[in-house]
C-alpha cells in the first residue's frame, strides 16, 4: 500500500476548496481517506492554508509521499517553532 498526501477537491462550481488529506494511491481522488491533515483555500487573498504539522510530519516519517501541489504548500507552510520548557537549575 503506498500512502500519499494529495488534495481532495470540495466546494462549489468556480469556488474551489481543497482537503489536504493521506490517502491510499488506489483511492479515487476525491473519494476515502485515511486522514484529514488540513485545508487549503486558493480563493482568500493570500491563499490560506491550514496544516496539522505533527500529522504531516508523522505521515512523512512513515513514509507518504506528498504530491507536487502538497509538497509547494508544505514549503510554503513552515511549522511553527517548538517551545522548549525553561527549566531552571539549582
């Protein structure tokens, strides 16, 4: 089974919305999935993305390969800095 990270097309004529989701290759495109990671909405002045990054990162550590569209809005879409704990020695 390969897994991939691929766009699942939603919303109305002209008004597109886009799913980022993992999926099995042999799903159709805008059928199952595995798991919803995020959305992506090109009609916003800037585009907006959404991504659970922990998600991402899980599924790419185990694997999936994104698309080349998932993977340019994955570039685009840093992760956010993770805050390490202070901790004060005495």
């Amino acid at each position: 089974m390969s897994v991939t990270i691929r766009l699942s097309r939603h919303g109305a004529k002209k008004r597109p919305f886009y799913r980022i989701v993992v999926a099995d290759s042999r799903y159709p495109t805008d059928g199952r999935y595995v798991e919803l990671v995020g959305t992506y909405d090109p009609k916003t002045n800037p585009p907006q993305v959404k991504l659970q990054h922990d998600k991402v990162a899980h599924w790419l550590a185990r694997g999936a390969r994104p698309t080349s569209t998932v993977a340019s809005l994955l570039k685009r879409t840093p992760a956010p800095p993770v805050e390490v704990a202070a901790t004060t020695l005495t």
